[in-house]
C-alpha cells in the first residue's frame, strides 16, 4: 500500500518508508493513498473475534505487501499483550479502559506497535535510526518505554521542563542506554516546534537518519483504529450496535484513530472530541475557522495542544470538507474546574474513579447524550489513562488516598537523567549533531 503526504507535495512511500520517516519531507503527515475498506460480513462479525484477531485483520491492508503474514502476527501479538476492557456505567455510558499496557495510557498501544514493527523491518539495523519525540508526558513514558534496547534506535524525547507529572517524568526520564531525555526550558509547542524543524533541517538529515514517534507517525496511528472495533465487538455482543464515541484529546491522533476506522467500515454513529480548555477543534467545529493558539496548561497536560497536528489528517480522510468533518463530529470543551467536578460526580454516584483527560471525555458524552435528538446512541469514551497516574491532583481535589500499583513503586524509585535544554533550534541542533 502506499502512503501520500497530507501537503501533496512529495511523492508517495511504502508503509514502512512511511513509518521510518515520520513527517513527510514537504512537511505533511502521511496517510494512506486510498483507505482500504474490509467487507462488510467482518464489521458484522467482530463479536466472534478477539483484540489481536481484529488487530491482525485491520492491519493487514497497510502491510501485507511488506511483511509476512507472521510477522505481523508476532507484531500484534508482542505488542498488545495486555488486556483492555470495555466497562459498563449508568445511564447507556461505557468507558473502554485503554490504560492497561505498561505506561498506564492508551499510547502504550501506538509506541508498542510502531516498536515491534521496527524490529521486524530488516532494514532498520543497517543504518542506525534516530527517533525523535516531542512529549507532553505520556507518548514520551510509552515511546521510551516501547523502544527500550531496540536495537539499531536511538531516542530522544523532549519534554516541557516542570509540566508533566511527576511520575510521566519517571517513566520517560529515567531509562538512559538507548533512551535519551531532553528537558526543555518551554511548554510542549516548543517542543513539538523543534522537532518539527529537526525534520525540515536538510544537512542535519543528511548526517543523521531521523524518524519522529509522535503521533504524527503513521505506525502509531494505524493501531489507535483498532481499539475502536473491539469496543464496538463488545457491544455487538449486547446487542447494541448504534454507537457513539467521545474522544479526550490533544493532537487528535486518537481521534483521527477512530476516523479512520470508520472510513474502513466499522458502523460508528458519530464522534465526540472532547478537550480542554485548548479548544482549537471544538471552535472549528462549532463552525468557526481552524485557528491554532498557544497552548495554556491544564491539569489535563496531555491534552494541552495549541495547535494540534492531526487535524491535517482529519481533513484529508473527508477530502477536505471543512463541512463533512463538522457533520461527523460534535466537539465539547472544559474548564479544569469543570474536569475535577466530574471526576468527583462519577467517583460519587458510581464509585469509578476516571482519569482528567478521561473526565473531559466522559463530560461530552453526557453533554452530547443531552443535545442529541437524532441518534440515541450508546456513549463510549475512551479512558486514556489510568487515573493513578494523576493521583496528585485527584487526592487534592477529592480528599481520598489512591494506592499506587507496584509497578508504579519501581518507576518512582528510579533516578532522572535527563538533559536540560533551552527552548532554541541552535542549541538542539548542536546537541543533536554531537550525540
Ligand atoms: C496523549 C493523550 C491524550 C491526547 O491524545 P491525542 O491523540 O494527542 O489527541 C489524551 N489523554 C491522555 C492520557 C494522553 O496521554
């Protein structure tokens, strides 16, 4: 299959040209030429199979030209060899708990796949590759993590000096070997910013071999589509098959996930992209033009993204029909005050403790189940992190004591090691050059 540049403006790749390059060199993101659509006797049927079986089929199209059929059934099984669920709430709501795999976030999912899929590509360990990945917190702990002694990879993430958790700092910042972490003196667009530049920046690339895990790479985003079709194989199983799904996002890789699914035939009724206060999409939505701003910080961090890069992708999956993406989403934004309300009401009234990026989403499926008069379909929101990750805040706000896993303990104790950095291109560079 080949992939095309979202800007139109390179030739296109192999999948896996795709996914070793990251950004495209016109600076677009990659996306299938023609999405590949399956029949619809398997969207019927998702019931009878299990996640890596669905898994297994999605992927298939992407990469049957370039991998064997048990490579990839080694990928997808290395990879997801953790369990997700779909847990049933009150009031028609569901909440599909992605937050299972080893970083307690649903990025576990894309950095492991894309992970796997390295090392199974021969090529890779002819000429080292040097991954770079711009953090707000949670790809940075799952990329790490993910790529941890892979060899023939290199790491460098950048992450925002003093906002992310303590803990997504302990995931990502404390590994070394392969692994390298730069604390940036800025937020996560400067971040995002210098990696961005990193690609575009001709003599630098032709010294190093660059390849960005954010969710701007396709590896990463093929696998955030198959999580939605296992959510929708458990429903089937209840009889329920008029679905909606709210999204809690920031760079709207999850999002363009399910969009993609979607446009390969899983029966999806429609999406809700749920944000906080960073309401680029939700603004854009409600009919106004795209317009980035600078990111404000939440304590939602994940999801503080002025300027989100995804959206490129959203409009080429509807030809970019400004008016067809509005038709297929409903967007909601949320105050952080309004976050810690719903945490604290869904703890309350139904003894579940949700995540502030999983509250966001969860708060727009209720405020979508209110306004929506047509559909009557039942809510999924994605939880996208383990709300544990985030016990700082919600012990705070709450007033209750949640335990940490023991996992978590050992992650907690490790030493940082990261690099500290100023926020200017220069400075990376030269960093980037002599390591
Ligand atoms: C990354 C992340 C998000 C946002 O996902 P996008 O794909 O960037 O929209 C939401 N919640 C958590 C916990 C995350 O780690």
């Amino acid at each position: 299959m080949k992939f095309v540049s979202t800007n139109k403006n390179t030739p296109s790749v192999t999948s896996l040209e795709a996914m070793k390059r990251g950004l495209a060199p016109d600076g677009g993101l990659y996306m299938p030429e023609s999405v590949p659509v399956l029949n619809a006797h398997f969207w019927k049927s998702l019931h009878r199979f299990d996640f890596t079986e669905i898994a297994f089929r999605m992927a298939q199209p992407y990469l049957q030209s370039e991998l064997s059929e048990q490579a990839l059934q080694s990928v997808v099984n290395d990879a997801f060899d953790f369990p997700l669920n779909l847990k049933g709430l009150k009031n028609g709501h569901h909440i599909l708990e992605l937050f299972h795999g080893p970083t307690l976030a649903f990025k576990d999912f894309g950095a492991r796949f894309m992970a796997r899929l390295f090392s199974e590509s021969a090529d890779i360990d002819q000429a080292d590759v040097t991954i770079l990945v711009a953090t707000s917190g949670d790809t940075g702990s799952a990329v790490a993590r993910g790529f941890y002694k892979v060899p023939g990879v290199r790491v460098c993430l950048l992450y925002p000096k003093g906002k992310v958790s303590p803990l997504q700092e302990k995931q990502m910042a404390t590994l070394g070997e392969n692994i390298t972490a730069l604390e940036v003196d800025g937020v996560f667009d400067d971040c995002q910013s210098l990696v961005k530049e990193a690609f575009v920046d001709d003599e630098l690339n032709q010294k190093l071999r660059l390849s960005s895990a954010n969710s701007i790479n396709i590896a990463r985003l093929l696998p955030q589509s198959f999580y939605y079709a296992f959510a929708i194989a458990e429903l089937q199983r209840k009889g329920i098959n008029n679905v909606a799904f709210s999204i809690p996002s920031g760079n709207f890789g999850n999002l363009t996930g399910g969009l993609l699914a979607k446009k390969m035939g899983l029966p999806v009724t429609k999406f809700i992209a749920a944000t906080n206060v960073n309401d680029a999409v939700p603004q854009f939505l409600r009919g106004a033009g795209f317009t980035p701003k600078a990111s404000v910080q939440t304590i939602s961090n994940a999801m503080d993204v002025g300027n989100p890069s995804n959206f490129a992708r959203m409009l080429y999956l509807y030809e970019e029909s400004e008016n067809a993406l509005r038709d297929e989403i409903e967007g909601f934004s949320y105050s952080d005050s309004q976050t810690i309300e719903t945490i604290r009401n869904v703890f309350e009234k139904e003894h579940y403790l949700l995540c502030p990026h999983t509250a966001v989403g969860y708060r727009a499926s209720s405020e979508f189940r209110k306004i929506d008069q047509a559909t009557s379909a039942a809510l999924v929101t994605l939880a996208t992190a383990h709300p544990v990750k985030f016990r700082d805040v919600i012990e705070k706000e709450l007033e209750i004591e949640i335990p940490i896993p023991e996992s978590l303990k050992d992650d907690l104790q490790r030493e940082k090691k990261s690099i500290l950095m100023g926020s200017s291109y220069e400075e990376f560079r030269s960093f980037l050059i002599g390591y």
